[in-house]
C-alpha cells in the first residue's frame, strides 16, 4: 500500500506545471524515503530529476517501493479539480494499475477521489556523475525567468559566461543581439533578492533557448534559482520545493559545429 | 551554427 498525504496540493500542482511542458509521461518511484522522478523530454537534449522527501509529508506509507507511470496531461487535469487549499492524498496498492488521488477541502465538506490509470513506461535512467561545478550562481527565479523569456526574442541560443563580477545572459539573431549583465549583489537585505557566484573558474556556454523558458515554469516553486555550470558539461537548473525537496533540470550546452 | 548534443552524450545510461 502507498500512501502519501500533502496539506498543500498547491506544492503538487506547481510540481506538475513545472514538468508538463517537458514531459508527457513519467514514472513517479516511490519507497520509504520519498517520492523520485526522472526522466529526459523526448529530444532527450534535458532532463527533469525531482525529489520530494517522504518527511515533507503530512503523512506517508510506502510499504514497498513502487514505480507508477503516469501521463502527465491526465494527472495535470486531475490536479485542476483541487482547490490550492486542498489537501492532497495519493494513494495506490501494491502492483496496483491505478492511483487515487484524494482532495478534501480545508473543513471536510467536500471530499472528492479520482481514480486514474496507471502505465508501463519502460525506464530509461541516467547515471548523472556528481560534479564539482566551475561556476554556481543564485539569482532570483523571478529575474532568471525574466530574462530567458527577454532573450527568447532574440535568438534560438543563449550564451551564459561567468566570471567572478557576475554573469552575462547574450543572445543574437536577425534583429539583433542583446546582453544582460547580473553583478553580484554586495549587501541585500533580503535573501532571496541576492545574486551570487561561486566560481572556481571562469565558464561560458551555449544552451538553446527554448529549454530554458520550459525550465522557468518552475518558478513559482521557488524565490531562488540556481544555475551550476562547468565547462562542456550539461547545465543544471534547480529550484527548491519548499522544505520537502528540489526540481532539477539538466540541460546538454551546444558546442561549435 | 552550433550543434546540439543530446544528454546521452554526458550521461550514460543504468
């Protein structure tokens, strides 16, 4: 039997707003430490890793460990019938072909259940290697997201370079090019405004534009994205989801033809 | 023009 209940189904449907657009289906594994996803998009140029730890949730019950295949346009639909207020319970027997999802609104007048088939994805994993990072930058998700989408007009690719000043965001095409500066911030009161870099050495790499507007979606997750990158290595985007996990996007850089 | 390497290129599978 599985079981895991979340007192914010917001946390749940920002979740699959942050993976949707990437992916169709994935396999949410779960066991007794929590609920894993990975799966690359079907250019196999990215690839989503998520991980919600089951001590993030108001209750959960994995007896033994089980992998669902879900297809994300149905699980997003069912999504949408809860209430940000809601509380989310998924719940599915051992081998079973079908998951539960449970809403119950805040005062336990309304309670409704939605049952949705389960599929057979066959399961393609990665190794992903861990890395020291040349360069780690924090900025704000809000600011990052602001940029992809400025850049996007402008070219199919954008260039990140960074050195211990800050970063550079660059991208060209037939209008015209544009370049966005980021410094580190010196002192900001507030955290989650603060840009910084950890650099062990300078980096600069390509990645195509569109990848990175889809990882943006996470946005609402949360206040601060971080960006690590290394020379000819892919790019990894994570967003924190709140106490119980993170979203990580890894995305292959372009190299001269 | 740049390529566009997949991910299998970096990572292995398994």
């Amino acid at each position: 039997m599985f079981e895991a209940r979340l007192v914010q189904s917001s946390i749940l449907k920002k979740v699959l707003e942050a993976i949707k657009d990437l992916l169709n289906e994935a396999t949410f594994d779960c066991s007794d430490s929590g609920i894993q996803l990975q799966a690359m998009d079907n250019s196999h140029v990215s690839l989503v890793s998520m991980n919600l730890r089951s001590d993030g949730f108001d209750k959960y019950r994995c007896d033994r460990n089980i992998s669902m295949g879900m297809n994300l346009g149905s699980m997003t639909k069912i999504l949408k019938c809860a209430a940000n207020e809601d509380v989310v319970t998924m719940k599915a027997q051992d081998n079973a072909d079908t998951v539960t999802f449970v809403f119950e609104s805040p005062n336990q007048e309304k309670v409704s259940d939605y049952e949705m088939k389960l599929m057979n994805l066959d399961q393609e994993h990665l190794g992903i290697p861990e890395t020291e990072y040349a360069c780690v930058v924090r900025l704000p998700a809000g600011e990052f997201a602001r940029i992809c989408r400025d850049l996007s007009q402008f070219g199919e690719s954008v260039v990140i370079s960074c050195t211990k000043e800050g970063v550079k965001f660059s991208s060209a095409g037939d209008i015209g090019s544009a370049n966005i500066k980021l410094a580190q911030t010196s002192n900001v009161d507030k955290e989650e405004l603060a840009v910084t870099v950890e650099m062990q050495e300078p980096v600069t790499l390509t990645f195509a534009s569109r990848y990175l507007n889809s990882f943006t979606k996470a946005t609402s997750l949360s206040n601060v994205v971080q960006l690590s990158m290394s020379p000819d290595v892919p790019l990894v985007v994570e967003y924190r989801i709140g106490e119980i996990g993170h979203i990580r996007y890894y995305l292959a850089p372009k190299i001269e033809d | 023009k740049k390529a566009q390497p997949k991910l299998t290129n970096f990572f292995c599978k398994g």
